[in-house]
C-alpha cells in the first residue's frame, strides 16, 4: 500500500481549484451568496433573516421573549405558544419510521393546543417582531 505522504489532498490540486473557481463565478453570476466566508468562518447576518445568528444571539432571544412573557398582556393561547416555542417545543412533528418500526413523535405545540402549525407560525411571527 503506497502511502500518501508529500502528496496533496484533492482539494489542493491545481484540477480541482480551477473546478472550484468555475462554480464559484456560475455562483456569483447567478446571484448566490455564501453564508460563509472562505475559510469556513459565518458571515455578518442579513438584516432581512436570522439564519446565520449565533448560538449566543439565539439564546438571548428566548431569554429575552421568556422575559417578556412574564408581564405580557396577551391571550391565554398566544402565551402558551409561545411558552412551548421558547422551551424548544417543536411547532409540528410526525412520526417516524426506521427498520419498519414506527417511532412515536414527540409532543409538538400543534398537538398539545390542537393549533394549526400555520396558526401557531404566525402567532409566533406576530409576537417575534414585538419583542
């Protein structure tokens, strides 16, 4: 067996990185933006999504929406959305199948309040931009 030593990764070749610049410019042409750098690192977030928030910037958010909760002046079904939501509770989940066994889904907000998940969505979004 012929060791690998002194040779390059595949992703050090000259063949793939003029691959890689050829997808990068069809990429760029069609408007994609990474949401990454190159080296691997996040970009700065849009301002128009949370998709890339840290870790960190989510956790503050549920602290903060738990906070508010607590002097809130909204229904008692809108709470209780939103308690579930900031305790991690799945909007929806359905059951799974492995090997031919069914796997129960866990609770979900739309089975504990007998909600819509699209109801439950913009009760979420409505408090989300108040917050």
């Amino acid at each position: 067996m012929k060791s690998n030593r002194g040779q390059n990764k595949f992703w050090q070749t000259k063949e793939f990185k003029k691959l890689n610049d050829k997808w990068y410019t069809k990429l760029k042409k069609s408007g994609f933006q990474d949401v990454e750098n190159f080296n691997g690192s996040l970009k700065e977030p849009d301002t128009r999504t949370n998709a890339y928030a840290t870790r960190r910037e989510t956790l503050a958010f549920y602290q903060k929406l738990s906070t508010w909760l607590q002097t809130a002046k909204i229904s008692k079904e809108h709470r209780k959305i939103l308690e579930l939501y900031c305790q991690g509770i799945q909007i929806t989940s359905k059951d799974r199948i492995v090997n031919n066994t069914v796997i129960p889904a866990k609770p979900s907000i739309a089975t504990i309040t007998g909600w819509s998940d699209r109801g439950i969505r913009g009760v979420i979004y409505k408090y989300k931009r108040l917050i």
